[in-house]
C-alpha cells in the first residue's frame, strides 16, 4: 500500500466520522435548544416575550421562515402512518404535542386540523372585540382550551352562560361540532406502523451543513450574534495561551528528557522524577487560584498581571503594540498550563528515549564503533519521536479549545470561557459550533500524525502491503 493510499483511506475514513458527528449534533441542537423561535425573539427583545398560543402559529410560521425551520429535518423520515407529509410545517411547540395527542387518540389528522383552525379564527374575532371584558375572558379561556387534550374537558370549557356565549354562538357551535366528530373517531392498529417519506435535499439539516462548511454557523441565542464573529474574538486568546504553553513544554521537555534518559542512574535523574511527578500531580486550578489571589493582594509581587486586563490588550493592539507588557499579562496563565504538561512530556520523552537505547539494532550500532553524537541523534532520536509525533493528534485541537478551567480562573476570554458562557445560558448553536470545531481538528490532528509518522518511518507505508501479501 502506497503512502498516497494509505492517507486516502485515512481521509475518507475521518471525513465520513465527520459527517455522523455533524448528524448527531444537528439533532441535539434541535432536540435540546428547546425553543429556538422563542430564545430568539426574547434575545431580540431583551428577555420580554410573551404571545397567545392561539397566535404563536402566525409569529412561528414567520419566524421559522426566517430561521429555516419551515422544512424537514432531514432527507428522509420514518414516522407513523397517522401523521401527514406537511407536520413539520407546524412550529408552536405546544401545538406540535397537542395536536400529536388528538392525532393518536382520534387518528384523523383532517378533523384535528379544522379543530385548531377553528380555535385560531374563534381567537381573532375575540381580539377584535371591542368588549374588554368580553374579550379578556375569552382570551383566557381559549388559552386554557388550547392547552388541553381531553375532548370532554374542551366540551366543559366550551359552555358557559348565555350573556358570555351569545357573541361568539356560530364558532362555539363549529368547535363543539368538530369535537363531537373527533370524540367518535379512532386510529387503526396499522396506521401506527412507521412509513418512511423522502423529503430530498430541501431539508434544515442539507442547508444548515451547507452553511457550516461556508463557514456559517448560526446565530447565537444569548445575545443575537453572529457564532463566527465570537469564535473570532475568543480563538486568539486561546491560541496565544495555549500555543506559549504548548511551545515551553516541548522546549523543556525534549532535552531535559533525553539528557535524564542518557544519565538514569544519577542522583539528579532520580530527584528530578521525584520533582516531575510532584509537578505534574499539583491541580493547575489550585495553583491557578493561588497566583489569581497573589496578583490581586496589593503590593503582591505580580502588578504586570490585572484580571480585567484582557480587554485592554483587546482594544489597543495586543502583541503588536504592546509585545512586553502583553506577555507578561499571559505569564501566569501560560504557566499554569505549562508545568503539568512539560512534567509530562519529560517522563514520557525519557520512557521512549531509553526504550529505544534498549533495542539491538542500538547495540549492534554501538559495537561498530559509531559516535556517540551520531548515534543518539542519527538512530535514537528518530525512533523516540514516534510516540511524540502520535501525541500530536491531540495537541491541534488542544491550541483551539484551550483548558476551560485555566481561562475562567484567569477571566480570558477565549474558547474555555466561551464554551462555560454558552453552557450556562443555553446558547446551543456556540456550543454546537465549538463540539464541531474540536471534531475536525482532532481529525486533522490525527491526519497530521499519520502523515509525519509516514514520513519519519518508511517502514510505516509498507506494512499493509506485507500482510496483504503474506
């Protein structure tokens, strides 16, 4: 198998987990944002919305044009035979779960739907009534009866005295009629057997994947924004803090990891490990909140360090302005995420390097006389980075997502904080965005590793075709 093919597979392999993943999402968004229209237009209306559920169908049917969820879900769908090709034209959630109830008790999704068209021309002469007791009255009492799957309670609710009755005789009558000839219906047994339907790709799901891979991914309910223009503002940050913390610990690690591999008997290496595992077993947001409380105590030793420094820095250039003063602002933070893992990075960089001393083609080299210089960085080095370069695959999307922990301490606002904000107020088009992102860097990451690993050994590209052979 050629190095070309192997990647090719691997590409494939990744791109359809990609798609399952983008499915899976796509579903969670719609089934656990709750409801959309409604964060929405109360992120539109600063948190005040309120509309009669008699009403709600109008204002959702408009909005859900403007979202684009006037269409299917998906291509295809498998549902009882009880509901018709158009029900997801409905978008009131509580008209979606009432009108599903009458559907199961009564199985005649005609009558159900001249029920709640008579209840919704019922609620517009009411809100033309010029009789405000009138019609607060029946405003409340239409809103009680839409609520309501019980066909003899909405019988119940439906009678009331003559003075209240005489205005709106002809619709009471209509809808009395149309609940006496639901109460007479029931469904089949077959009609809850599921039949699939085929929508093609006119389909929420074939756009909203459309636009993903545009580069547009929504609008978040919190506030109304655009989901990329935050991603924006907050990648940066991450990448700056994670990309430093990244970059020391591989600076530190690989040297002192080596050097401790080429001395394993000597005092230091051993107090050393001692020191690395102490390092690495330390919390980094124990040690994280020690230097937040340092840094705020006055005259604590850390004034180049301000919680609410980050917007400054934002708004006045950052790095470029300002290179010093804006490292020194990333200093505590970038250490925090620094020592954990270069403590880490140093055992793991001695394991790989005095396993690889071990091998015989090692001590074969050795008897042939090659310089020591030579033989570390010639035949050693190569090999022990294998298991770096596998490492990898997972540090790519660690420079995106950030440690959540570290930049909620440290109040940066990055991808960590992001995440927790859009968490805690439910803003699910950014959490599903991010979910995503970390999705394709750790494929790309995975893709980067199999390429280096290839690269570094050839033996690698060969394998497949050796057993195949075999």
């Amino acid at each position: 198998m050629t190095m070309l093919t192997y990647l090719s597979k691997r590409i494939s392999t990744l791109i359809l987990s990609l798609w399952f993943i983008s499915i899976c999402l796509f579903y969670l968004q719609k089934n656990v944002a709750g409801d959309i229209v409604l964060l929405q237009s109360k992120a539109r209306s600063n948190g005040s919305f309120y509309i009669h559920p008699l009403a709600a169908e109008k204002v959702y049917g408009a909005e859900a044009v403007r979202l684009n969820l006037h269409k299917p879900l998906f291509y295809f769908s498998l549902k009882s035979a009880l509901f018709p090709d158009t029900f997801y034209r409905i978008q009131y959630p509580e008209a979606i779960k009432i009108q599903k109830k009458l559907l199961f008790q009564t199985g005649n999704w005609s009558l159900v739907q001249s029920y709640y068209q008579s209840l919704s021309s019922f609620y517009e002469k009411v809100s033309q009534l010029e009789n405000k007791r009138l019609s607060i009255f029946w405003k409340e009492r239409l809103q009680k009866i839409a609520y309501l799957d019980d066909l003899t309670a909405i019988n119940a609710n439906l009678s009331v005295s003559k003075e209240m009755e005489r205005p709106f005789d002809a619709e009471i009558r209509k809808v009395k009629g149309i609940i006496n000839q639901l109460s007479k219906c029931s469904p089949s047994f077959f009609n809850f057997f599921p039949v699939p339907k085929w929508y093609g790709f006119e389909n929420q799901y074939h756009e909203w994947f459309v636009k993903i891979i545009s580069g547009d991914f929504g609008t978040s309910t919190r506030d109304g924004r655009l989901v990329k223009d935050k991603l924006k503002e907050a990648i940066p940050w991450t990448l700056w803090v994670n990309g430093l913390a990244i970059g020391f610990a591989y600076l530190f690690s690989f040297p002192m990891g080596i050097l401790m591999a080429l001395m394993p008997k000597s005092i230091w290496t051993k107090w050393l490990n001692h020191f690395l595992l102490a390092l690495y077993a330390l919390p980094a947001f124990w040690i994280g909140s020690l230097l937040l409380f340092q840094a705020t105590l006055p005259g604590g030793g850390f004034s180049f360090f301000s919680i609410s420094g980050w917007t400054f820095y934002q708004q006045n250039g950052g790095f470029v302005n300002q290179p010093v003063p804006f490292l020194l602002q990333l200093s505590l933070p970038v250490f925090c995420m620094t020592y954990g893992l270069a403590a880490y990075l140093t055992a793991y960089m001695q394991s790989s390097f005095q396993k690889v001393l071990k091998e015989p083609y090692i001590l074969y080299a050795r008897t042939k006389g090659i310089s020591q210089f030579r033989l570390y960085f010639r035949h050693v080095l190569p090999n022990a980075l294998l298991p770096q370069i596998v490492f990898i695959a997972g540090v790519i999307p660690a420079l995106i997502t950030g440690s959540v922990v570290i930049e909620v301490i440290f109040n940066i606002p990055g991808m960590g904080r992001l995440l927790i904000d859009s968490i805690l107020s439910q803003d699910w088009s950014t959490v599903y965005t991010f979910v995503l992102l970390v999705s394709c860097l750790t494929a790309l990451g995975l893709i980067v590793s199999d390429i280096l690993l290839v690269i570094s050994d050839p033996r690698i590209r060969f394998s497949s075709t050796k057993n195949e052979g075999s």
